[in-house]
C-alpha cells in the first residue's frame, strides 16, 4: 500500500490511515532529514493507534542515548525506506517493510 506524506511535523497532528508523517527532535533543525525523530502511521495490525518507529540517518542502531531502538532511514522524506523490516509481532502481530513509500504486507 503507498502511503503519502503529511508536508508537516506531526507534533500534535492527525493523520489518516493512507498517511505517514514524522516529528521532529526537540531543539532539532526543523523539518528536514536532519531534524526528524519518528516516522508515524496507523498500526498495520488492526489495532486503532499510531505507530512510531524510532529513525537514524546512519545505520540501525540497538540503542540510542536514551535506549531507544533506532532503524536507518534513507532520508527520502516523500517516499522512505527504513532498515530493518520493522517487527511489532509482540504488540499488534504486524511485521514488515517500508520500502520507497510502500508498506508491506
């Protein structure tokens, strides 16, 4: 399913399910590749809520900082690829890609 990008920071914004959006890192440079924390959309597991995943402009790592799980993003903020396949199976039982926009299965 190709997803289409909210053109702003999802601080506070809705979003629809045929959406993903992002927010931006406190005290980071704005909405660009370099400012943004999350990639956000609906759950594909069925459950009714937002999914966050956690991005890095380098590679995945298992721990920021803060002990956040990180994945690599390619920094295309219209149509993105996130590395590795993103595995919620514990929470809402989806596991899969987002790959040049398109979230699969």
């Amino acid at each position: 399913m190709k997803l289409s990008m909210v053109p702003f920071s999802l601080n506070g914004n809705a979003i629809a399910r045929d959406q993903f959006g992002y927010t931006t890192l406190a005290g980071g440079s704005g909405f660009n590749a370099t400012g943004i924390d999350t990639i956000q959309f609906w759950c594909r597991g069925d459950k009714k809520r937002i999914c966050a995943v956690p991005l890095t402009l380098g590679p995945n790592i298992d721990a920021d900082s803060r002990g956040v799980k990180r994945w690599h993003w390619d920094g295309n903020m219209e149509a993105p690829t996130l590395l590795p396949s993103i595995g919620c199976d514990a929470r809402c039982g989806w596991h899969g890609n987002i790959v040049a926009g398109d979230i699969a299965p």
